[in-house]
C-alpha cells in the first residue's frame, strides 16, 4: 500500500511540474576547479566502485603504458589515498568493474591491447580495497580493446564481452562459471577496429544486447541478445568519424534505449534513437570540444532528463550537453580538467546528492576530479523525510545496486524501485540489513528508489548507465 501511495505521489508531482510549466527549467550549471589525484603511467580508462565497502566510490584506472591498474581509495575528507598499482597480463586499454565471484566484494578486469598472449586480467577483490594478483584469460588472436560485463545467459553469474582490435571486427563472449572461471570465448562480427563496448537491453526484451564503436569504419555494430549466452548480428549504423565510445540512455522519454557515440575525428557526438526493436534512428550530431575520446550520459542538472558529457582530449576538458527530455540536446558547455583526458565517470563523490565527474588524463599521469557545484532543482526533496534511512551505492551503475539499511525493523521494510515514469520496475521485503538489486536488465535512464519503513521513508534518485 505504501508503494501505491508513492506512485500516486510521484505521478501527482510530475502532473504538477507540467501544468506549472517547471519541467524545461534547468539549474545553472557549474562545476569546480579540477583536483588532480596521481595515478601510473599514460592512464586510458576509468571506473568505480566502493572498493572497501565503506560507503564511499573509490577508482580504478588502467594505465596502458604502465601496464598496471592504479587503485584510488576516497576518504571521508573527499581525497584520495595515493595509487596502489597491480600488474596486469598486458598494456591495458579498458577497465570494467562487477562481482564476478559473488561474494559481494567488487572485481575489476581489463581488457590488454598489448599482451603476448591476447588477454583480459581479473582481479578479485578482497573487500578491504586490495585485490588478487590478476588472472588471465586468452579471448582470441587479436589484441583487446575494450571490456563490458553483464548477465548473458541468466543464470545470476556475470559474463564478459571483449572487443578486440581487429580489421575483421570481432567480439568475443566469455561467460562466467560457478567457479569464478570463464568459459571458452565464443566470437561475434563488428566493425572494423571496435574500439569499445558496451552492454544494454536495446530491443526491450530483457534480454542484454551488445553495441561497438567501430573506430575505421565509422559506426556502430549492434549485436541482439538471445538469453542463453549466444548474440545475433542485427545491423550496423553510421555516426560522425572514428568513434570511439558508446553511451546508453533513454533520451526522449519513451522508454526505449538510444546510443550516444563519441567521434574523435569530428569533434562531435552523434545521437541515435532506438525504436525499441534495437533499430536505430539516422544519427544526429552535436559539436563537442576538440577529439572526444568517451561518452557518458548522467542527470548532472537533477531536473530528470538524461545529460551527455564527453571527456576532450586536445584541449582537456569535459563538455556537458544538458538534455531537453525529447531527444535533442543543448550548446556544450565546458569545463576544464587535466592533460589529455582519455575516459569519465559520473558518481557523486562528496555526498551532496549531485552527481560530479571524474576523467584519467592520458598525458598528466593522473586523474581529475570535479565537484558538481550546481543548484539542482531538487523537485523530490519535499518526498524524503528521513535522510538516514538507507543508503545507496554504486550510484551510477550499470548491474547491481546496494542498499544498506539502517532500520531496527527490517520485517516491516519495503523496497520499491519506479521508472521515470512512475512506474512500478520491482519489489522486495528486506530480510537483511545489505541488500543488493540486480538492474542490469532494465533500460539506461533515471530511476526513483522508495524505501519505507514502520512509517518513515526516504527516496533517490538511481542513475542506470
């Protein structure tokens, strides 16, 4: 009942929000000066997580030259512990983060572009911020670009795919086992030189599909999930020159996934509509700063439409196009980061509920951090009337959320997780005070989490990337 009650709420709200013509206001849009934290040598990709469970998201970045992974742990004073580096079984070129053990301690694999023996390194990880000497898999006779993971066959455990760096274009899927080990990589056709990955369910059918930026041929390859492991080749779409990043969300609000692409050889990122069967609208390009190297997409402006950010390497900036909730987007805006930066996550690292950016910086040796010191226009705030009921991590995130609860009264606690839409996605009683929420399946966007107990409740906003 409480459930019903909130969603009667939230859609009573966004009624509100349209007849009092509030919906196109956008915060004034600001981030500060760039911190810089040292990480290995030449550093090309970036994700996190919260590393040593205690509630704050910590990085890890692939040093390609280093041929090392830099780990950097957050303390509560908003710095970062100097990097511990692990070796890898090659030059990595892609970083990735999931539990691949289930153990509820988050793992890290890179995908290797310069390895004798074409691999990807897993490292598991211990829960106290340190992991496991990296074990390598062979995925096939070219050099690995970039990695994604997710649930391929359903079966609860987390997969790979790997797109390697091959004229012939092709992908690998390697599905994970009950022993931690993962199978025998079986292959799949792209374009030519996927240069990344990503993981989404782009026909609607719950099912995990996969997209490549192919870096020669100038587009993107779509491949349609079956449910058992296998993909099927759909089609291939044009974007602006030599792409190399993909971003996912639903952009135009009818809940069917669409594709960001940043173009280094255009200066721009191409926006393509998905019309919910996995096809995908003619691409429309908007400029960016100079040679995007990645694409992001988050709610940086809090008014609940989708943003894109890409990290620009010539000049070493960060561009933020502010979503208008119908597919277009507007003028960049830019914002200054550190030397070259080559990749960029979205997480909120100082606990003030906005969401703030991270970029590894190629040519620094380092990686930047910027507060989001924006005005957001907290429309939900009036609905939270316990601050400490929960918390949430990772947020963004793109498989697994956890909730750490802190009431005394589990037996009478209700999780409701709502669509943008308000829209009832999944539920669950807690019988414990951890709890994780397995979001891979849904679609990229915004999403409201409702906990409510013994009379009190609290909501956030979860971004799914």
């Amino acid at each position: 009942m409480k459930a019903r009650n909130y969603r009667f709420k939230y859609l009573a709200l966004l009624m509100l929000i349209c007849f009092l013509g509030i919906g196109d206001i956008n915060a004034q849009l600001n981030f500060s000066t760039a911190t810089n934290f040292g990480a290995g040598v030449n550093p090309n990709s970036i994700c996190t997580a919260d590393f040593n469970l205690d509630g704050n998201p910590d990085l890890a970045i692939s040093n390609v030259n280093g041929s090392n992974i830099s780990v950097l742990l957050k303390s509560n004073t908003n710095t970062f512990s100097s990097a511990v580096n692990y070796t890898t079984g090659g030059a990595p070129s892609g970083i990735a983060t999931a539990d691949f053990n289930r153990d509820g301690k988050p793992d890290l694999v890179t995908a290797n572009v310069v390895s004798t023996n074409k691999n990807v390194s897993v490292f598991m990880g211990t829960g106290t911020g340190t992991f496991a000497t990296a074990r390598n898999y062979n995925v096939g006779t070219s050099t690995c670009r970039s990695v994604t993971t997710g649930d391929f066959n359903k079966d609860s455990i987390i997969d790979l795919a790997v797109a390697t760096n091959t004229s012939g274009g092709l992908v690998y899927v390697m599905l994970g086992t009950d022993s931690s080990i993962f199978a025998t990589p079986q292959s799949y056709p792209a374009g030519v030189n996927p240069y990344f990955i990503i993981t989404a369910d782009l026909n609607n059918d719950k099912i995990l599909d996969l997209a490549t930026a192919n870096y020669n041929s100038s587009n993107v390859t779509v491949l349609l999930g079956v449910g058992n492991g296998t993909f099927t080749y759909l089609s291939n779409y044009s974007v602006g020159s030599s792409p190399l990043s993909i971003a996912v969300g639903d952009y135009n609000g009818d809940g069917k996934n669409d594709l960001a692409v940043a173009n280094s050889g255009g200066s721009t990122v191409s926006v393509l509509l998905g019309n919910g069967t996995g096809a995908f609208a003619t691409a429309v390009n908007y400029t960016v700063s100079n040679v995007p190297t990645e694409v992001i997409s988050a709610d940086f402006d809090d008014d609940g439409k989708l943003d894109l950010a890409t990290c620009n390497s010539t000049p070493g900036n960060v561009s933020i196009l502010l979503g208008k909730g119908d597919g277009s987007f507007a003028t960049a805006t830019n914002f200054g980061v550190g030397s070259s930066p080559q990749a960029l996550i979205a997480t909120d690292f100082n606990g003030d509920k906005k969401l703030d950016i991270a970029t590894c910086n190629f040519a620094g040796n380092n990686a930047s951090v910027i507060l989001n010191t924006s005005t957001p226009l907290g429309l939900l705030d009036f609905l939270q009337n316990d601050n400490s009921l929960f918390e949430v991590y990772p947020n963004p995130s793109s498989n697994v959320i956890h909730l750490n609860l802190h009431s005394n009264q589990l037996s009478q606690t209700k999780i409701s997780l709502f669509n943008m839409y308000g829209e009832l996605v999944c539920s669950k009683d807690a019988d414990e005070s951890l709890i994780s929420l397995e979001i891979a399946p849904y679609a990229s966007g915004i999403y409201y989490l409702h906990v409510a107990s013994n009379g009190n409740s609290k909501i956030a906003k979860i971004v799914k990337q």
